[in-house]
C-alpha cells in the first residue's frame, strides 16, 4: 500500500467559562468533577461521550492520590490503543503511582478482552471489559490553550500497513482523538511529537 494523505476532523476543546460546570462539585485542588448517578451507569465509550458534552470534559483523569480518594467510579483510563499500555483518556501515560493502585493481580486482561479500567470497592483500580456498564466520573481537564492547538494544521497521514496509518501534525496535547480514529500521542526519546493512529474504530472515541 502506497503512502496516502486523507484529511482528519480533530475535536479541539474550549476554554472553561467559569469554575465548574452546572452539575459538577469541588473536588480536591481546585478541580471539578462529575459523579454520575446509579440510573446513569454506561458503558466506557457511552460515559465518555456523556462526559464530552461538557466543554473539556471527559472521563476523569486521576492525578493525585487524593483525587483517586475523591472518586470512586469509572475513571478514563484504559489501554483501548496498545494491550498493557495504560494511558488516560487526555493521552497521558500512566504513571508508577497511579499503577501501583491497580488491585492485587490486576491488571490481568481476563479473556485479553479487558481494556478499560474501573474502580473497585476497595478503591482500587482493575481492568475489566469496555463493555461493562459502571458509574463514571467525569473532569474539567485544566491545560493552557495555545493558539496552535486550536487549528493543528499539516496534517500527514500514510498508510504503514493494512490495519494501520500514521499521522503526524503540529504537536498538541489537546489532539489526541481524531475523528473515527484511535490514536496515541507517542513524544518518544528525542520529543519527536509524532501522533500515531493505532487502529479505525467504528465510532469517534
Ligand atoms: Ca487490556
Ligand atoms: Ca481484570
């Protein structure tokens, strides 16, 4: 297959209005949270999609113990793009504290069919399938808007084999989901701000 230039929609998020949307609590350090209700229990990519109707809402990510602590739902992580390879739904890799909260033998990948997290009674985390139905928790995530991020601009998509493409764009915290694509943010030794696109998924995640 030859190389390939195809043009990407890429949800760009909008700066908070104020401190925490209607619906959202104070939760630890100035951040805001959404605890979804029992009779609104989803399943991952549905919670996902609820928490995205919030302007820069999306599935918590957890950056301290205390916020681990605050919640005790669903949160936004997962390893949807590479089996084993943690990461949060604002692309962040996860880090060796966070990892070490997963519960006594988790993350196990039961029936390799396990790629989203969950938290368990005891607060821990624990990988289970996308497909399970949880309470979730969604977050305001905070990060400086720069003006680039708003239109990423030169695009480059090939086609490195059948099942998958490469992208590469201006790089940006902010673009880590494009439109019908699964794609990680990979910075890499040297910083090179590659964005790789894994996989075509059948909906926008
Ligand atoms: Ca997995
Ligand atoms: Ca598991």
């Amino acid at each position: 297959m030859g190389t390939t230039e195809d043009t990407i929609s890429v949800k760009t998020l909008s700066p908070a209005e104020q401190y925490c949307p209607n619906g959202y609590i104070e939760g630890p350090d100035f951040t805001c949270f959404y605890l979804a209700l029992a009779s609104e229990a989803a399943n991952w990519q549905e919670a996902r999609r609820s928490c995205e109707r919030t302007p820069m809402g999306d599935l918590a990510v957890v950056e301290t113990q205390a916020e681990l602590s605050f919640i005790q739902s669903q949160p936004g992580l997962n390893d949807l793009a590479v089996e084993g390879d943690f990461q949060w739904s604002d692309c962040q890799d996860i880090l060796a504290w966070q990892r070490l909260n997963f519960a006594p033998g988790e993350p196990d990948d039961t029936d390799e069919s396990q790629n989203c997290v969950a938290i368990n009674a005891n607060g821990r985390f624990i990988d289970t399938q996308c497909s399970g139905v949880w309470q979730y928790v969604c977050k305001v995530v905070e990060k400086d808007y720069l003006f680039e991020d708003q239109f990423p601009t030169s695009f480059r998509v090939e086609a490195v084999s059948a099942l998958a493409l490469r992208a590469t764009w201006v790089a940006s915290e902010y673009n880590c989901d494009l439109l019908g694509y699964k794609v990680r943010y990979n910075d890499g030794i040297g910083g090179s701000g590659e964005v790789v696109v894994d996989d075509r998924i059948a909906a926008p995640c």
